[in-house]
C-alpha cells in the first residue's frame, strides 16, 4: 500500500528555511571577541548562510567534505553551522582549548578541507597548518585584514566569501540521512573518537529535546547557550532555537560570572544552558552584586553532576530553576532531563531536593537500560546499581573512520557510568566506572562525596577520588578547594561528613588544593589527581 502521508527529508535546511520564514525578524544577539554586541536576526543569518554555501560551492568541495570551525559562540559560527550542514557538507566543531597534539590529531582525523577559525585563534593556526596536509582553504571569520594576511599569505575571509557568494543560491536536495556534523569526544582516557551526526539525528533531537517536559524552549524566549557551539553542537540549541524561533543570545569567549551576569540583566534571557562551573560562576557574582535577574527563570545543566546545594541556592534566593539533564556526545548529547511528575510536587521539601539531584528521565527516541557485570538487565527499582546503557535514533553506533560497531551484540551503547534508574524511568547517576571507589567489597560515589562538600559554605569545589588502601583495596581521598575567604580545615570537614555518610564512606584524607585541574570542556580530570595522589594512603601506611 502506498504511503498516506507525504515525505519530506529532515534536514537542516529546512529548519533555517522554517526560521527564516516564519521568525524573520527574531533576534540574534552575537558578542565578538572585543566584548562588543552585534545584533541581526533569523532572516539574515539565512540570507548570509545561502551566501556562504554559494562561495564554498564555487571552491569545488565535493559533497561530503569535513569544514572545521576553531571558533567561539557568535554569528558566523551559527551561519557555518547551517550553511555548511544544508549545503551537503559536514560541519566539524572543533575544541580550541586542547592541546596542540590532540588538534592536530583530530583535524587529520576528519581530513578536514576547510578551516574556519576567529581572530583570537591566528596563532594557534599558525602553528597547526604546516602538520595539516589535508586542509585546503583557511577561512578567517573576519573582513579582510591585511595583518592576518603577513602571516598566511593563502587566507581566505569571511567577509569576502558572504560578498562572492550568491543570494538566490538553492540548497541541496539532501537525503536526511546524510552526514550533517562531526564532533568528537574529549579524549580524556584515550585518543578522542569522532561521532557523525545526519540531518536526521539533528532534527529528530531537536524535536525530541524540546519537548514541554524537556528543554521547552518557545519563541517567547530570550536563549543563552553558554555551552560552547563546539562541545556537541552547543547541546542542539542552534537547531532547537531555529526550529521554534527562539531569540539567540550568544556570548561569544566572554563566559566568567561577571559577564555573564551583565549579558543576562542587558539582555532579558529567559533561559540558558550549561555545565554547573558556569552556573557556579554565575551564583558567586550574583552573591557580590546587587543585580537581579528577573527575567531569567531557568537553566539546563550538563556536563557533569548538578551539586543540590547549588540548585537550592539559585532558586530559593533568586527564584531561578536549575534542571539536571545526562547525556554525552555520542548521544548528541541530550540523553534525559529531570523534569518532575504532578506527584513530586507533594513530596516534602527533602524529597523534592533529592530527586531533582538526578539525571531524570529520557526523553522520546532514547532507551536506557542498566545491567549487571554479565549484562542482565537489573530491576529499575531506584536501588540496584549497575552498568548504564543506551540506545536511540540519534545514539551513535559506529565512530568516525573505525569499522567495529560502537555497541554491544545486542544493540545497546555502554556508556560507561554506573547508576538506577526507578519504575518510572528516573536516572540516578552514582559515579563514571572508572572513578567509582570500590572499598572492601562496597561501592562508593565519588559524585555524592563531592557533593557533600561543596553543600559546606567554606568549600568552592571539590573532587573525590580512589586511593589504593593496604587493606580495603580502595578508599576515599578528597582534593578540596576553599571558598574565597574560607579557613575551612580537615577536621572541619570531616565532621561536616560525620553528620552525612556512614562511617565507612567517610574520606580517608582532606587535601585543600589551589585549583583543581579540568579538560577543555570543565571536567575535572581525576585521571591526573589520581596519578598524584593514588598512592597517598600506602605511602602513609594507612
């Protein structure tokens, strides 16, 4: 029997057309690199990506080709992002806070054949394009600039590119399956692995990830995606804001809680996304200012475990709600977001705490499942603990360039984070596998540790790992930075723990630090915390 319905490919292009049509006159509030705003709008972010595509055509990029962006949160990167996905060619967002050895790793990798990249990153390309022999056009997102020109006689510029390219230029006929962008994992345990997104993944999370008990974004809002447009594609918010003409508020390099606060009251943002190092930035200069954000109501969190005291802090002293979200880049990233059930709302103030403090639940196209050590599925109960796993429409299933599939002989992706998930899907997330500290036999989280002592007022941040233990094979080892101002001790926290845990999940030592080391995405890197202290407790004779 024929089919009833009309089919139409999912594509980034149809989302900007949506935008464009519909939303045309819609903000979009770009801060470059000086600090200075510029302001445009939907319909012409479409027009100047219909001319982007154009010149890139005239280059001669074969379909397919990977164009690499080394840029922070403003137009142009939005412009690229659309202009290079709709014109059949993949948008490759690149971190430009890691190391040199990982990106020229990466940028080999993709065999990139464009490069975009903004001003502040002229050295930086400098340094990589003799190691990159694949790259043929070196893009700056700038005007024509003679100085950046003394340094690679073969650049190419933004502005030029918008001036050749032209107006009437006719997108594709894409398949949706076609590969729209390119991001790669942080690489923090290993060589970092590429996940291909297609249109059809990127629209299909975008609807998903939007729903009312999900992001929720409609076109009455004022969005801030502090995530940066190169950590997972920004958490889908260009797609998301396109698809229902949300005004853009893109922050450019400027992310410490200073500016952030000024750009948040200047601007009326109803809403933002980011990881909780942001938010905590946000909170302290809050605490060190009278400026209010009345307009400004919530936020979706990722990246890394929300600590409770921080949320609690953001809504009982400024009305501001933090929502906890899990995911990672090889789900796109948007996997679940805690959203509450009508029967939360009657639980007492305690309970409602704790179960915002998980991941919640997934939103539509995604399937978790956790298992045990033999990969039996466990009872979601909210008790048993075990080995989380996924699987999705826009889930990978192979990485970039590997042949072996990426999931397990059933079809599932291992994540590698242990949690429950309860009878009505709620994820609680205890602890990555790698980071979990397994003591005499028992697991203890090192997300729960930290938590605890971030909750105490003289603690900023915090992070707790496995030291090997002469009898107990494992035991806790808590790295502590101290507030500004704060004279917190040892023993002052390990009481503040007394009053919290059992006994026995109690650290071991309090090590107060400066600073904690973190990857260029703000993850804390225990990898290098245990290398440093991993051995404390032996050598101590614990």
């Amino acid at each position: 029997m024929p089919s009833p319905m009309i089919y139409q490919d999912l594509t980034t292009a149809a989302l900007l057309g949506h935008a464009a049509q519909y939303h045309s006159e819609t903000e979009i509030v770009s801060v470059s690199t000086g600090g200075e705003k510029e302001r445009s709008c939907w319909g012409e972010v479409a027009s100047r990506a219909q001319r982007l595509a154009s010149a890139l055509a005239s280059l001669g990029l074969p379909p397919g080709a990977r164009c690499a962006t080394l840029a922070w949160n403003n137009r142009r990167h939005l412009e690229i992002y659309f202009a290079v996905a709709s014109g059949g060619w993949v948008t490759h967002t690149v971190n430009p806070r890691l190391s040199v050895d990982h990106l020229r790793y990466i940028l080999n990798d993709a065999a990139d054949e464009v490069l975009f990249f903004d001003q502040t990153f002229l050295p930086l390309v400098a340094q990589l394009l003799p190691q990159l022999p694949t790259v043929k056009h070196v893009v700056l997102m700038e005007s024509r600039s003679e100085a950046a020109l003394s340094q690679l006689p073969s650049l190419l510029f933004y502005d030029d590119l918008l001036q050749q390219g032209m107006a009437d230029y006719r997108w594709p006929q894409l398949n949706e399956l076609t590969p729209a962008s390119l991001c790669y994992t942080s690489g923090t345990t290993g060589r970092p692995k590429g996940v291909l997104n297609t249109h059809r993944s990127l629209v299909l999370h975008a609807l998903s990830g939007n729903q009312p008990d999900a992001a929720g974004i409609s076109a009455k809002d004022s969005l801030l995606p502090v995530v940066p447009m190169f950590h997972v594609n920004a958490w889908g918010t260009p797609f998301i804001a396109a698809m229902v003409g949300a005004r853009l508020v893109l922050p450019g390099p400027h992310l410490d809680g200073d500016s952030l606060l000024q750009l948040l009251a200047a601007e009326k943002v109803t809403v933002g996304f980011g990881v909780p190092v942001i938010w905590a930035g946000l909170l302290a200069a809050m605490r060190r200012t009278e400026v209010r954000l009345p307009e400004f109501k919530r936020a979706l969190v990722g990246g890394s475990a929300l600590p409770p005291s921080m949320a609690e802090a953001f809504q009982r002293d400024y009305g501001i709600a933090l929502t906890h979200a899990w995911g990672m880049t090889e789900t796109s990233p948007i996997g679940t977001i805690n959203t509450p059930l009508s029967k939360h709302d009657a639980l007492p103030a305690q309970e409602q705490q704790k179960q915002r403090a998980g991941q919640g639940r997934p939103i539509f196209g995604i399937e978790l499942q956790v298992v045990d050590v033999d990969g039996e599925p466990l009872p979601r109960d909210g008790q048993s603990q075990g080995y989380l796993q996924v699987r999705g429409h826009w889930v990978v299933e192979q990485y970039y360039g590997q042949d072996a599939s990426a999931l397990t002989a059933a079809g599932w992706f291992d994540t590698g984070d242990i949690g429950t998930l309860d009878a009505n899907g709620y994820l609680a997330i205890s602890d990555r596998a790698k980071d979990i500290i397994k003591s005499g036999g028992e697991w203890i989280s090192t997300v729960e540790l930290e938590n605890i002592a971030i909750a105490h007022p003289g603690v900023r941040s915090a992070a707790a790992i496995a030291a090997r233990h002469p009898r107990w094979d494992e035991r806790p080892v808590l790295l502590c930075v101290r507030a500004e101002g704060g004279e917190v001790e040892e023993t002052d926290l390990l009481s503040w723990f007394e009053k919290r845990v059992p006994k026995w999940q109690i650290p071991d030592r309090v090590i107060f630090v400066d600073a904690l080391p973190v990857s260029a995405t703000g993850k804390v890197l225990k990898n290098q915390l245990r290398q440093a202290y991993g051995e404390i407790l032996m050598s101590e004779g614990k």
